[in-house]
C-alpha cells in the first residue's frame, strides 16, 4: 500500500538541503513589500479591475474552496487572470515552495502554507512580503494572527481556515450495528475521553463487517493535537522521545487499532483511503471543516454521511493554513490585494459553503450567514452551527516548533509501519522513531 505521507528519510534529507533562506533576501519586486498600499478592505476586491493584464499564480493544496472565488475576482478584475497550481498534498505543496524559495525562483505568486510548517517558513522572513495593513487589524481570532507574526510585529501571512474538530459518521451503518443515527444522540453516546470512544468502537464492530476508524494516523492528528508541549519545547529542545504523554498515546491508539481491531487500516491520503469511502470500510472518521469537502469527493454517492456536534476529550484543531506573498514576485502589490480579498470574511464564509473550509475570521464566526449553513451531503447538518460550537470549544493551541512537522511525520510513519503495512510491532516501530528523531539533530 502506497501512503502519500514521506518517510522521516525523506524529511531529513531535505533538512539537509536546506534552503540558505536566512542569509538571502527576497529576490523580488520591491514595490508592495512593506504591506499591502492598495487599501484593500473586507467588502471590495482591491481595485477597479484597470491595469495591464497581469496572471497571478495561486498555489494551495486540497481543498480551499476558492474556485469560485477565483471566477468571481476575475470578473471584478478585467486585467488579472489567475492560475491556480494545486498540489495533491500538503506535503508535496510544502516541498515545492522550501525548493522555490531556496531557488530564489519559481514560486508562485500567492502561496498556501499549512499551520505545521508554518513554524519552519517563518523562520526566514526576508523570502516573504509583510502583509501588515490597516485593513486587516482584527480580521483573525488573536492566535491564528499570531501565529503569522514575527518578534518585530511583522505579519508574513493572512488566515484562512481553522480546524476545528467534529466526528463524521456513517448512520446506516450505526445503525446496522444497533447504535444510535441521530446526531445529537450520537454526539450523546460518543461524549467523554478517547478511551471512551474506542470503547464504543468496540461494541460497533463485534456488530459490524466495517471498521470503527480510517487509521491510526488519522486518529492520531485529533489526539496530538490536544496535547499542549508535544514534540518540542520552546527553547528548541526535541522531547517527542521522552514525553510520557507522546508515547501513551501512541500506545493507546495503536491498542485501539491493531489489538481491538478497531482500524480498516487504510493510511490516510492513499489510494486505498479514498476507495475505502466508495466500499464502506469504516464508521467513523475526525472531521476539521476542511475534511467535510474531502469526504463528499471521495464518498460521492454515497448515502448515510452525518456529522456529530462531538470530539474525544473536548475539542480540537486540526490544521487550518494561511496565504503567504513571496518576495520573488513580479507582481507583489496585486497578489497581495488578492490575498487580502480572499482571507476576508464574506469570501471565507463562501469558501466555507463550497469545501467546508471553517473561516478563522472574527467577523465570520458572528455571520448568521455562518451560524445558519448546512450541508445536503452530511444529512443537512447544520454545519455552520456545529463548527462554530466545536471552534469555541478549543481552550488553547498546541506549540509547534520548526521541527514539528519532521517529527510528526516520524511519529505518522511508526504508526503505518504498525497499522498498515504491518512491518513491525508496536515497540519496533516506536524504537525506529526515536532513532529518526535522534537524526534530525
């Protein structure tokens, strides 16, 4: 079985080609690079659409919801077209723009970064555009902003969406299996701890043909994530081998999966991931915002999809990325107006009905627009509603250091060598993660 997500190898030799990022500066049009000076604000598009024509390239991964966005601008904007490069993966997005940037060429002109690495860009500030403006001062709830910021208040990126955590399930297999499909009793029936949740696992598949979960690795993104200090302290130290809280949950999940059979073993990204949708080969799933669009592509004509206003242990963010601005652009002032426009709230409540995408602006959390959405494939859940109860429901964000997204992929890595492939044990493959943690440094 083939697995999107990249060895710990892989990561390290690219550590070891590192980009010179720190010494270098942006290779680009200066004009635009101390903010944006256009004025964009929340409700235009950030010009009359006058102008030579220009092509902005937009770079993201998954699913954002900006399509129609991308129709809608151009027609506010007769002189930009824009090309939109989509990468199959966040990883492979993230490979592509470490390569551009350490290149000094070939980045697009907007660039979508995930919240793991984001760390690790901003790192070297001098390869992106401050985005600093007045029209955005209060746009993002205070951690995601952030989070974007540098020690000198320098803002590198503008939010887009969060993660905030729900469970997708499948009613009619729940209730094949004799447990409840009505989603407020399954939110009911699934409150409590992660334990609980895979107890209730339990009793679905001595019922059931299906699994309880996709795998240990997708279980796992909800379950690190809670914790507050995981991989890597704040003075830099590397402490996912020692941390008793990494290594009980890693043994708690892989319990779950492998000894209560509890995972149909599909590694999350895969081939065999997505058809697992189409041959209902699990019950459940965790569900941030942006899945919801993923699950109906992959799940397409497919009924019984629901969603439960519930998380183990509380709450929950997975994910949610933000729009960087490369200093190596030619055409630095109008990819930022086009960030601008696409991280404000009335677009990222559209991106939201389109994909999923849950909005990280303050406004859009208030939007009845927001609160009233639901989604026809999900049984017409209120989704608005759920998600913003489970976005308000997070207490705190976990630290990610620069290495986090190196050694989380380790750590993904030791789950899929036990869970999917089936290589190793559970003590082997966890020994094997230390040493790929001890090789980073």
């Amino acid at each position: 079985m083939q697995s999107t997500r990249r060895t710990i190898t892989a990561a390290v030799t690219m550590t070891a080609l590192t980009i010179s990022l720190a010494a270098c500066g942006g290779g680009g049009d200066d004009e635009g690079s101390e903010g944006n000076t256009n004025g964009a604000t929340s409700g235009d598009a950030g010009g009359d659409g006058g102008g030579d024509p220009i092509t902005l390239s937009v770079a993201t991964f998954n699913e954002f919801g900006y399509e129609d966005l991308f129709e809608e601008y151009e027609s506010l904007h007769d002189n930009i077209t824009i090309e939109h490069v989509k990468a199959d993966t966040a990883d492979n997005a993230r490979d592509a723009l470490r390569n551009s940037l350490g290149a000094d060429s070939g980045a697009s002109d907007i660039e979508a970064v995930e919240v793991d690495w984001l760390v690790e860009f901003m790192q070297y500030p001098d390869k992106f555009t401050d985005l600093t403006d007045p029209s955005v001062e209060g746009r993002w709830q205070d951690w995601k902003s952030d989070a974007a910021t540098t020690d000198d208040g320098t803002l590198l990126a503008y939010g887009t969406d969060n993660g905030p955590e729900a469970i997708c399930y499948r009613a009619d297999l729940f209730g094949e299996a004799g447990l409840p499909t009505d989603r407020d009793e399954v939110a009911t029936l699934l409150e409590g701890d992660w334990q609980h949740y895979f107890d209730v696992g339990k009793e679905f598949v001595a019922s059931s043909d299906a699994a309880w979960f996709d795998s240990a690795n997708a279980t796992w993104q909800g379950m690190i994530n809670q914790v507050e200090v995981a991989y890597q302290d704040e003075s830099g130290e590397l402490i996912a081998t020692t941390n008793p809280e990494v290594k009980a949950l890693y043994d708690q999940v892989l319990t779950a999966a492998v000894d209560d059979e509890l995972s149909a073993g599909l590694g999350q990204w895969s081939a065999d991931w997505n058809n697992g949708f189409q041959q209902s080969s699990f019950a459940t799933m965790l569900c941030p915002g942006w899945m919801l669009g993923i699950v109906e592509g992959n799940a397409a004509g497919i009924e019984g999809w629901d969603v439960a206003n519930v998380f183990p242990g509380g709450a929950g963010n997975w994910g949610g990325s933000y729009l960087t601005v490369p200093a190596q652009g030619d055409n630095i002032e109008a990819a930022t107006a086009l960030a601008n426009w696409l991280t404000a709230p009335e677009q990222q409540i559209k991106a939201f009905e389109a994909k999923g995408t849950f909005p990280s602006q303050v406004d859009a959390l208030e939007s009845e627009e927001l609160l009233s959405s639901t989604n026809a494939f999900f049984n017409n859940a209120p989704t608005g509603e759920i998600f913003v109860d489970r976005a308000k429901a997070i207490t705190f964000q976990p630290y990610k250091g620069p290495d986090y997204f190196s050694v989380n992929t380790a750590l993904q890595d030791a789950l899929t060598r036990v869970d999917v492939d089936g290589t190793d044990d559970a003590t082997s493959s966890w020994d094997k993660f230390v040493a790929d943690v001890e090789a980073l440094g």
